[in-house]
C-alpha cells in the first residue's frame, strides 16, 4: 500500500465527499461500514472504479459489527485496499477479512483513537501503524505531521475531512491540501522505509530526526531543524562511496546538495531548512530523473494549495492577518505570480506568507526560514 495519505468519513458520506477528498489529493479514505450501509459503500467504490478515479477504500469496522456485513458482496472489489477494525481479536474473523482483498491488509486497534497503537495483524508487536492527524486547530496540523513521519508512521489520515461551509472549514480544507501534496512528493521514499536494512534516531545539537539505509546502497534522512539556523552542516557517521550523491527533496524542485566525504563520515550542507526535511543519498540518476518529474509534476498542485490556503487564512483572520507588515503588497505580487504560472515563485512566496501568519504553528517561530 506504500504510504497511505487518508481521511476518515463518516457512514453517510457520498460521491462529493469521495470527489473532495481526491481534489485534495488525499488517495484513501477510511469509511465506516455497517449493516445498514454496506449496499451504499459498495455504490461508492464501485461508481469511483467506474469513473477511474485514483483512490483506495479502507473499510472501518467496529467490534462484532463486522459479522453483519456480507463480505462475500464487497470481497475482491478493485478499489478495497483493506479493512480497520476495532476491538476484534478473533483470528479466525480477521483472517476472513484478510481474504477479501489482493495483498489481506487488515488493521486492527483496541484503543479509543484508532490508528496511533494500529497493527497488521492482531497482535500489537507489530511497528506498521498510520498517524491519526486531529483536524482540530489549524496550527496544530503541521506539528501532528512532523511528530507522525519522526516517530516513524507508515501512514497519515486525517481524523475528518472539512467542506468550504464556513471559512474555519474552507482554511482547513486547504491546509489538508497543502500537506496532502508535500505527502505526495515524499511517498515514493516514505514507501521504501519499511525494507531498509539499518535505521536508527538521529541527534546532534542542530537536529534531530532518523536515518535509514535502503536497498541499493541508497540512505534516506528525515531531519527537524532544533533551532532556527539559515545553514545546517549535517554529520553522517558514514562515508558514500564514490558517485553519491545529496538531494533535498522538497518544492518547489528537488535540489542537489553539497557533499564532502570526510574519513568514515559524510557531510552534507543544508540550506533554509523548514519544519521537516528529506535528504536522499543516491547514486542512481534513473531513479533522480523520476523524482524530479514527480517534483516537477506536482508543483503547480502544491502552489495552487499555498497560494488557496493564504487565500482562506486572510478571510478567516481578517484584521490579525492584515497586521502583518507589507501583507497586501506580498498577497498581490504572490498572486501575479500564480496568474503567470511561475509556479516555483508563486509557491515560495505564499509559503513564506504562511510562515509569517503562523498557520504552522508554534514550531514555526524558531524552526523555519523565511
């Protein structure tokens, strides 16, 4: 399943909800079933199928409520992905569940909020588990983020997914966005953690994050920045061999970083760094040009999401946000910039409006350049 970026919606939600969730490039959703709403949830994935919409079903079960709903109805459908279930042991019921689907994925939790103590299998050994992000305060979602990729979840899902009723709801919905897109950019390499072959927490005095070497000789690095500091010498307590070489994965492009190999260690000079960063170490050029098209790809999906979150933010705050200084002049030259396409532009700027608004919270202030 690689790196599910999801949102949960309740028992009756429609096609608009699932089409919403899809605009906000959020690729699963996590949807109650029952015995009275099986028929419609079947409706649901098989009319996305139909439409050939890209996105993946996670039915949600709770304790022996599961024996109520025919599975044989939903079983094999080309847009389940698998089952969450909560407060169920029973092997023998899980293993049914698992036979439903291609690869049998099936979560299952006892606790109160799903997902944070969520596992493969039955028995809670295991280290797969998705964040269950709260879609609460707007300036807590960034936080939650970082908290879920540094403690090492295999998922994200965002505990609701917000309409644009009301400008609360329409600057949440933009937010998810916004980070649903990053999600995206880093999910080809966030997939790959679970094969790594060492990994292990690091921390020096100017940050703290983890590192894991992956096949081919490849080493990925998810950092947060301790303090504000405009460039990071990072320490590797490793030497790459010849031909590796330093990407910053990030929008609005990949950026190749300066590396030194220094006896058994290897440095690598970081520039602005932001709330979380990626680092990839790699000397496969093929797999470079991917992520560079993917980066390049998403970009104007990751302005459009900045550029609509400064957008709703400024409705939503009113007077606060005009207090900024110079806060008209920056919002119309950042929406010239999005008017001309220059997408790399358009994003920087409204990114760093949001810095300056707060919308990331209070790790903002010391963490994040710009």
């Amino acid at each position: 399943m690689g790196f599910p970026i999801a949102t949960t919606l309740s028992h009756e939600a429609t096609l608009k909800d699932v089409e919403r969730a899809i605009q906000h490039w959020l690729d699963t959703v996590v949807l109650p079933v029952n015995q009275n709403n099986w028929r419609k949830v079947r409706e649901l994935m098989s009319t996305s199928h139909e439409n050939g919409w890209s996105v993946r079903f996670v039915l949600w079960v709770k304790g022996q409520q599961v024996k109520s709903v025919p599975l044989h109805r939903i079983a094999n459908h080309p847009c389940l992905e698998g089952w969450m279930v909560q407060d169920v042991s029973d092997p023998v019921l899980i293993a049914m569940l698992r036979a439903t689907t291609e690869l049998g994925h099936v979560w299952s939790w006892g606790r109160e909020i799903p997902f944070t103590h969520g596992v493969l299998s039955h028995q809670p050994v295991s280290q797969h588990w998705w964040a269950w992000i709260t879609v609460g305060e707007i300036e807590n979602l960034a936080g939650q983020i970082v908290k879920a990729l540094l403690s090492g979840a295999e998922g994200i899902c965002f505990s609701s997914l917000p309409t644009e009723d009301t400008p609360l709801e329409c600057e949440r919905l933009k937010a998810i966005g916004f980070f649903a897109v990053h999600l995206r950019l880093w999910k080809p390499l966030l997939s790959e953690r679970p094969n790594f072959s060492e990994a292990w927490e690091w921390k020096t005095e100017e940050v703290s994050g983890w590192v894991w070497s992956l096949e081919g000789e490849e080493t990925l690095c998810l950092f947060s920045p301790l303090s504000f500091s405009p460039t990071l010498w990072l320490k590797f307590p490793f030497a790459v061999r010849e031909g590796v070489r330093a990407y910053s994965v990030q929008f609005p492009a990949l950026v190749r970083l300066p590396l030194q190999r220094k006896g058994n260690n290897t440095l690598v000079k970081f520039s602005e760094p932001k709330l979380i960063n990626m680092v990839w170490l790699t000397s496969d050029m093929e797999r470079v040009q991917r992520m560079h098209h993917i980066a390049n790809e998403l970009a104007p999906k990751a302005m459009q999401f900045a550029v609509q979150w400064v957008l709703a933010r400024r409705e939503r705050l009113g007077e606060k946000f005009q207090a900024i200084p110079g806060i008209d002049d920056r919002v119309w030259s950042m929406l010239q910039k999005a008017k001309r396409r220059q997408f790399s532009y358009g994003y920087i700027e409204a990114y760093e409006i949001l810095s300056a608004s707060g919308a990331f919270g209070s790790l903002a202030a010391s963490a994040v350049s710009g």
